[in-house]
C-alpha cells in the first residue's frame, strides 16, 4: 500500500504569537488566535482562495487568547467559543463579533485549554464548554444558564495543579458524558459527568499536553494522550478493568526528529497534541516540538478483551504504526484541526508566528 505524504499546500506569517487554529465547519475558511506583543488578543478569518489564503477578517480582543472552539454550536450560528490570559471565557458570532453571545469570568487565571461538544450532534446532551485553567480548576458550561458553571472539578488532591487539556467522550445519549482532564505534572483524570465522580485517574512522566478522543459522541473507544518529553499514549476505552484500568499503548520517542536514513534520533520533544481524523477515527495526527507533524494508525489487536484467572474482563492493547513524518517548521507545532469536509485538509500552527494549510495524501486507502 503507497504510503500517505505531508504536503504544505499554503503558509501565511502572521505578527502575533499563534495559539490556537480551527476550521469553520462547512465552510472553506478558518480561524487563528493568539496574543499579539502588547497583550491584546486576536482572531483571523482566513479563506482558502486556489493556491493562496485570502484574510477576511480580523477581530481584536482586549487580552491575549489561548483556545478556541465551534464544537457548542448549532453549525448555522458559526458561534466560537475562545478563553483568554485574565481567564475570561467569551462566545463570539464569527459573522457580527462586536457584541459576546456569553461571558463570563470563568477563572481567576489563564485558560490553558477549552472543549465543547453538542451544538451540532444529534442526541448527545446539552451543549457544554469545558474550561481547564492554570488556577487548578476545570469548569463545565452551559451557555443557556446563568454566568455559574454547571460543574466544578479541582485539579490535584494535594495543592492545586495548572491544567493543561481538557476533552469531552462518551458523550452517545442525553445522559452520558465523560471529562478528561490533563495536568502540569503528568495526572490525567476522568470524570463521569452523569455522577460528578472520578472514574479513572493515571499519573503519567511528565505534564499532560493534550488529550482526545477519537470520537466524543459515541461510546468511549479510545483516548489519545500526549506529554511534555515526547510520549504519546493510546488507551483502549471500552474495557476498565478495576485495578489495572485501560490497556495502552505508548510510544516514547513521538517527539524526536527523525534522522537522514528515517531513524529517530535528538533528545526527547514535546508532543503538544494529537488530532483524530474526522473521516477515520484510527488515524491520528501527533505535533512534535521538532516542528513534525507526524500521521499514526492505530491497529486493533484480534479481540480487544480477555478474560484474567480472577474472572474479570481486561483490555487488550494495540498497536501503533507511524504512516508519515514531515518536518514543516524550525519551531515547534503546537496546535493542529483537521477539515471535517474534505479528507486530509489540515490547518496548524507554530512558534515561528506561521500558519499552515496541509494536505495528506493517500488517507482514503485506509
């Protein structure tokens, strides 16, 4: 089987640090947000026009922006949610952003990180942002109530800890919902939103960068999980079993550079985030501190459970096969979004104040 490629089909430079990029759903336009040097905030509108990205909007904000997401609401509203240094979380029509849809001061610090689920889906609860901060705290939103959080989770049992990710899961009814949270020193922490309780919690080497799902509106399948020196985590979701918790996956040098001859080779690198494809939920893509992007498929073992001599069920781990790597830029990519309408489109960000259109090729064979 050809084997896919990593192509840079566009690349704007920008005067602002890049935090954060999305795709406008059906559309064929995106949104980057960061913090430009004086401490205000920013988001640009860019539209992919043949060959090149055409801006098409610019919206200042009063404070640096960190996050951002569609994923609250109705696709027919292009409602954005984005969370700011000072800790504000605002919701912005994309199309008339002068005046918030919702805000609220959401914590006491920088949002490090935000998802939403439920504007869009059919049958999967109430349409929620959760915020994750460096005050500690993770909060969950409903932006039809009032300016108080519908739940509150505190980061580690001993002192508080800079939350660095959330992600929503298990999200397949009007009842079930599922938060994960990643912290500063390598604590990932699952809660049942249904019983505000701790369903499974792991403490992995090193601060949790990001964390998703391959898919959050069906029952929980798998969980990707990335670190601050290189490690990538995949657990297979659909068998807990009560002391040894989810069977992984891992693969220790996902943030290394790779060498002349395709070997890996450097010190160990962040692996800032990984993005499921919107059209596979098997392939994935990790953003290397290398300035790599780099394209995974997850392969299932032939059963996924067994059965242990104490007569409980345990999950049985994958398997991890690298398809590509491309290195696309001197500074590290931090922050990727895959296009839900055209297989392989990507956008992604870097610290070299660049945003990037990609293109990977040959993903329809799999």
């Amino acid at each position: 089987m050809d084997k896919p490629q990593i192509v840079e089909y566009s690349a704007q430079s920008v005067n602002y640090s890049v935090f954060d990029v999305k795709w406008i759903p059906r559309t064929a336009k995106f949104i980057a947000i960061g913090s430009q040097p004086q401490g205000t905030g920013i988001i640009q509108v860019y539209e992919l026009e043949e060959n090149t990205l055409q801006l098409k909007k610019e919206i200042p904000q009063e404070k640096s922006l960190k996050c951002v997401s569609f994923g609250a609401s109705h696709i027919r509203d292009y409602h954005v949610a984005v969370g700011d240094f000072a800790g504000k979380l605002s919701v912005l029509d994309v199309e008339r952003p002068e005046a918030p849809v919702y805000t609220v001061k959401a914590h006491t610090s920088i949002i490090n990180a935000l998802d939403a689920i439920g504007g869009a889906l059919v049958n999967c609860g109430a349409p929620e942002i959760a915020t994750g901060s460096r005050d500690g705290n993770v909060k969950v939103w409903d932006t039809r109530q009032a300016d108080s959080p519908v739940a509150c989770i505190s980061g580690a049992t001993s002192g508080s800890r800079d939350c660095w990710c959330v992600t929503f899961g298990n999200s397949f009814n009007n009842s079930e919902r599922c938060l994960v949270a990643g912290y500063d020193n390598g604590d990932v922490k699952m809660i049942d939103l249904r019983t505000m309780s701790v369903r499974w919690e792991i403490n992995l080497p090193n601060g949790i960068c990001g964390a998703e799902f391959d898919r959050n509106d069906i029952e929980m399948n798998k969980l990707a999980v990335t670190t601050l020196e290189g490690g990538l985590y995949v657990y297979d979701m659909r068998t807990q079993h009560p002391k040894k918790g989810f069977a992984c996956v891992s693969e220790k040098n996902a943030g290394r550079s790779l060498g002349s001859h395709g070997t890996i080779s450097g010190s160990k690198s962040t692996v800032w985030a990984a993005r499921h494809l919107p059209q596979n939920r098997d392939i994935f893509a990790s953003c290397g501190g290398s300035g790599t992007v780099r394209l995974w498929n997850y392969e299932y073992p032939e059963k996924r459970q067994k059965t242990l001599s104490d007569g409980l069920d345990v999950g049985v781990e994958g398997t991890l096969q690298m398809l590509c790597s491309a290195v696309i830029s001197s500074q590290p990519v931090h922050c990727f979004d895959w296009c839900a309408d055209l297989i392989g489109l990507a956008v992604c960000g870097a610290f070299d104040q660049t945003v990037r259109v990609l293109i990977s090729t040959k993903l329809n064979l799999y």
